[in-house]
C-alpha cells in the first residue's frame, strides 16, 4: 500500500505509516537480540561481552550505508511530493549505483583492518578471539544491510512502510531458526550466531529488492535516467553524504564509548551489552516515528504543504513525549527483570550493572525521541548539516564527558554522560528551529 502523506488527518497519517516500520525495527532488532539471548544463556559471560560489543562495531558500519539510503529515500519524497517522476528514477538510478561502490569500498576496509579495530576498541584477550571470528562472518552481511536499507528507504519514501516490514519479519524468524540450529544442535559458537545473521539479512536483502524492481514501477531506471545528471547527483551528494555523515558521527561515538566500556573488563561490558539491547527496545520506536516524519515532511516540503507540515511537528512532538514517558517509567520499574532475559541469574554483578545503566539512562527517552524528530525535520527540509551538528553536540557531549567522568565515578560516569548529551542537542535544534521555521519550511 502506498500512502499519499500530503492528504488526509495528520496523526493517524502519521501513525499510520509509522507503525509497520516501529513493527519492522522489533523485528530488526531480533537479529542481534536472537544472537545475546541464546549466546548469553548458552555459551556465557565471555561470548555476550564479544557479540554485545561487535554489535557496536556493526552498527557504526552499517550506518555508512543507512545513512546514505536515508538521505537518498528524503531526496526521493520529495521528488514523489513534487510529482517529477523522471528525477526520481533517475535520482533512484544514480544513488544506487554511489552507494554499491561505497558498500564494495567497506567491505576492502573492515576485512584488511579488523585487527587494529580490536585493538582501538581495547578488547580484553579472553574476549578478542571471540569477538574476531564473530566479525569475520558478520561481515559478509554488509552487502545485504546496503540492500535492504536502500530498497526500504526508496519504498518508504514511496509510502510504502508495509512491504520493508513483511521482508524483515520473514528474515527475523529464520534468523531465530537459524541460530538454535547453529548454536544450541551443531554447536558453532559466536561464529555460528553470525552466520545465522548473514543469511537471514540476505534474505530480507535480495527480497526486497527484487520485489521493488518488479512492483514499483516508478523506482525503476529507464535507459534516459540512466545518464549522469550533475544537478541530481549533487542534490543526492547533499542528502546522502551529510546524512551519512551524521549517522557515522553518532555511531562513531557510541564506538568510542564501547572503548571505554572495555576498559573496565567483561562484566561492565557484558552488562552494557544487554542494557543497550533493551535501551534499543525501548525508544526504537520513537526512533522509527521520527523517520517516518521525515518522509511525512519531505513529501509535504516537496508539495509546499507548509501548514501541514507545521501542524505535523506539533503533532509528531507531542505524540513522541507522551509514548516516551510510558516507555521510561516501565523500563524504570522493570529493569532487573528485563537484564534478566539476557544474563543468568547467578551473574549477579552484571545485573547490578546493567539495571544501574537503565536507572540512569532510562529517564530521558523523551531526549532522544525528539533528538530523532529533529534529524528527520532537517534532512526533509535540505537542511541535513543542522543534523550533523545536532549529532556533534550530542555525541561530543557524551564522548567527552564520559571520558571526563569515567575516572572518578566509574561506569555510571559513562551512563550520566548519555542523556546529558541528548538534552544539549535538543535544546540547540529547538531553538534553531524557532529562529529560522519561515525560511526553513519554505520549498527550494
């Protein structure tokens, strides 16, 4: 089904089109939840602190991709928004082809590095071994992450949500599938947990993209857009690089996090590795309401709807802190309980530390629910350097101050520094907003 955003009631348009990719990201998030839950209960502390930390690792990778998809998928909403159909399959054409090269680019530097990597990351030596063979399969999947990401944003900017969703439900359950088989029957360890998570990414990866070639017609290259057009591909430079940018900046300092999270030994990192797979649970969705405005708000920028899109960034910020609060305050009183679907019981000083984290953190969802409205508004409206710096202030923050707190106050230093950072940003891309919302919602 494909959703015209410029019409209709705006929050149940709105949650409307958010809700199967919240739904598709739960799912999403059962690839490497499937890989801590059976690796922490079967194989131990040191195989979860080596999954949970090259998960952190995979995800500042594969947000090179991510990114550049989703700022092609904004550049692609507006074009759908303006009606130009041949910029957009040329658009499609041209952004594909920059970002295969991009992935072929990743895949020479993560297999011939990945040895300093570890290094960088100060992975304890009873945990390197581990962690290495798990990245040495998780690798091959980055081709599949840059199709299913570029095909789902390219969809998504179509108004389809729906169909990323049902691709990524399919790949999740044979991931499950997969990693019992692999680890629990033929015994493969981390590395069996890997592979279970290539294929199925494979799946959902070569699926999507062969339904969208057959069934979206208006994605499809003709032999005239497969000709370089300069203004196109600056526009796609624009989007895609600045938002890749931002995407690598936040996961790049979450990367640097993990260091120092190392720095304290297996339990702190295994606690950590837990607590962010709930911390992950719990404001995804906010963090999927917020790109699915950016394509409300791309397509209703492209179409000069400029009330509609102010009456959607009402809409979209009161609807994120409302469901926010109720997430914060169940991760608040349920915080032993959920660490422990991950960590066995007797590992009574990784519950101690995973629970202290979501204490911390788990408060200020509402921070980061906005932080992500923010980046969505920006890269809608051409504007993707004002997330890159909201993405700098916020991570620099936390880098900063996590380093800063780390010595006297230990792990919980590193946790304080987290929402610090997401309210600093907040309140510098409010304020912009304010000051600049007439030139800002004006079409270009």
């Amino acid at each position: 089904m494909y959703h015209d955003l410029t019409q209709g009631n705006i929050p149940k348009t709105l949650i409307r089109f958010a809700l199967p990719m919240i739904a598709g990201n739960l799912l999403q998030q059962f690839y490497n939840i499937a890989d801590t839950l059976i690796v922490g209960q079967y194989l131990g502390r040191d195989a979860l602190a080596a999954v949970g930390s090259a998960f952190t690792l995979m995800t500042f990778l594969t947000s090179v991709l991510l990114g550049l998809s989703m700022g092609a998928g904004a550049l692609f909403s507006i074009l759908r928004g303006r009606g130009d159909t041949w910029r957009l399959r040329t658009a499609a054409a041209q952004s594909f082809c920059l970002i295969l090269v991009i992935t072929a680019l990743l895949y020479a530097a993560v297999y011939l590095w990945i040895d300093p990597i570890l290094a960088l990351l100060q992975v304890p030596p009873e945990v390197y071994g581990l962690m290495r063979t798990y990245l040495w399969v998780v690798f091959a999947g980055i081709a599949a992450t840059f199709l299913y990401n570029f095909f789902a944003c390219a969809l998504r900017a179509m108004g389809n949500s729906a169909i990323p969703l049902l691709f990524l439900g399919i790949s999740a359950l044979l991931n499950i599938a997969l990693d019992l088989l692999f680890v629990l029957v033929f015994s493969w360890g981390v590395g069996g947990a890997a592979l279970a998570t290539v294929l199925a990414q494979y799946v959902a990866g070569i699926g999507i993209a062969v339904y969208t070639w057959i069934r979206c017609r208006e994605l499809r290259p003709h032999r005239d857009s497969l000709r370089w057009d300069g203004s196109i591909l600056r526009e796609i430079g624009s989007l895609s690089l600045l938002t890749c940018v931002q995407q690598s900046v936040m996961n790049f300092g979450i990367l640097m996090v993990q260091g120092l999270v190392n720095s304290f030994g297996p339990v702190v990192m295994a606690a950590f590795a837990a607590a962010v797979k709930i911390d992950a649970f719990a404001y995804m969705p906010v963090q999927d309401f917020g790109n699915a405005f950016s394509t409300f708000a791309a397509q209703n920028y492209g179409a000069g709807r400029q009330d509609r899109l102010r009456q959607g960034i009402r809409s979209a910020l009161l609807t994120t802190i409302v469901f926010s609060a109720a997430v914060s305050a169940a991760v608040i009183l349920l915080a032993k309980p959920l660490m422990l679907i991950f960590v066995q019981p007797q590992e009574t000083a990784i519950l101690a530390a995973g629970a202290e984290y979501l204490w911390v953190v788990g408060p200020f969802y509402a921070g980061i629910g906005c932080l992500f409205l923010l980046y969505g508004l920006y890269r809608a409206v051409k504007r993707p350097g004002m997330s890159v710096v909201l993405t700098v202030i916020s991570l620099g923050t936390r880098v900063a101050l996590a380093y800063l707190l780390a010595g006297p106050a230990g792990p919980i230093g590193i946790w304080a520094a987290i929402p610090i950072g997401w309210v600093l940003a907040d309140a510098f891309g409010l304020l912009y907003y304010r000051r600049h919302r007439l030139s800002l919602l004006q079409p270009s």
